[in-house]
C-alpha cells in the first residue's frame, strides 16, 4: 500500500477483505489488477488521528473479470498504541476447530511470500519500542489465510464463491490461538479466537 508519511499518517494496518471470485485463474496466465479508491474518512480515536480507505481490486485475465477484492486499510498516526481495551469472551463454540502457535520463522516467511515490507511483522524491537505492541504482529490476511485452510480442509471439493473476514484485535507471535468453523449449507461462519479467549477475527464463506 503507498506510504501516507506526507499526510502524518505512517503506520497502517488490514482491518478487513471481501472477495468474489467470479472466474478460475491459471497457471501462467498475465494478470491485470485496477484498483480504484471507493471511500476515505478521517476520525480520531484514543491513539490519534485515523484515515479509513476502503479500496476495490479488479483482477482481469484476458479482459475477463475474475476476481473482486475490498479492502479496509486503516492509516494512523506516529506513536505508541494506547493499552488494548479488556477482551471481550467469544461467545461462539464452533463445531470445527483447530489450534494454532505461530513463530518469527512463519511471520518472516508470510511477508517475504506477500512482498510485506511493514516491520511489525518480523521487525521485534520497531514493533514494540516504536509502535508499541507487545510483540510481533500476526498477519490479519495470514489469519484469514488459515480461516480458508480449515474450510478446505473440511471441504476440500467446493466452489467457493465469496470470502469475507474482519480483524477485531490482534494476535501476537508465539501466543496461540484457535480457528473455529461453523459451516451450514451455503458455506461457513469461521473466527480466530485468541490466547485471552477473545475474537481476533470473524469471517465468512459462500459457496457457488
């Protein structure tokens, strides 16, 4: 995502994705990806200044429509985070579920994998003595990249035909933390619970 240093906004974070995939893509094939702006709103919340951008993807392959993405990109301002507010329990028993530890190791190689340069993933000292986490920050698309990973896994033959997942709170490297799903016949509702027994992420997936 391009830097917003000139605006005095240079941290950011992925609050959130919905995607439709509308065609297969192949192997090999020349992808051409728009991407327009839909919204920005400026707010202050307990850390600072905020600018929220929400920002449509269309990915093309010969001239066909094959997929479509929204993005939540949330831009702050420079400074520590203010303390976490005091977990909210998940209220959900899915009927699926599976624990999960994540390492440094895997945090390095999700950003190297996704050309994520942004250094509270694999950066310790820059992720708590200048953002101010207590750790390193597990990727919110990595998460939902296992959300996805445990619905194949139930299903490892269907279509999927949407996927959408919101971060609520982050979860941090070597805390473990559980990915659940409830699937129904359309598709599935899925969250990460994290170590404090708290939803970190909520998501959603639709069958064709």
């Amino acid at each position: 995502h391009p830097s917003r240093d000139e605006d005095g906004l240079p941290r950011r974070m992925w609050a959130g994705s919905r995607v439709q995939f509308l065609a297969p893509i192949g192997l090999g094939v020349e992808v051409v990806r728009e991407t327009t702006q839909l919204s920005a709103t400026n707010k202050t919340g307990r850390s600072g200044r905020m600018r929220f951008e929400t920002l449509l993807h269309r990915f093309r392959v010969n001239g066909t429509l094959c997929l479509e993405e929204e993005q939540d990109i949330v831009y702050r301002a420079a400074g520590k985070n203010a303390a976490l507010s005091p977990p909210d329990a998940a209220a959900v028993a899915p009927e699926i579920s599976r624990s999960v530890f994540m390492d440094s190791i895997q945090l390095f190689r999700y950003s190297a994998l996704t050309f994520n340069a942004h250094r509270i993933h694999y950066d310790l000292p820059y992720a708590t003595e200048t953002e101010g986490y207590p750790g390193l920050v597990v990727h919110g698309p990595f998460i939902a990249t296992l959300l996805m990973d445990l619905f194949l896994r139930h299903r490892p033959q269907a279509a999927v035909k949407s996927f959408s997942f919101r971060a609520q709170r982050p979860i941090f490297c070597h805390d473990a933390f559980t990915l659940g799903l409830s699937p129904d016949q359309s598709g599935g509702d899925l969250v990460a619970i994290d170590a404090a027994d708290a939803l970190a992420v909520i998501a959603r997936i639709d069958l064709a």
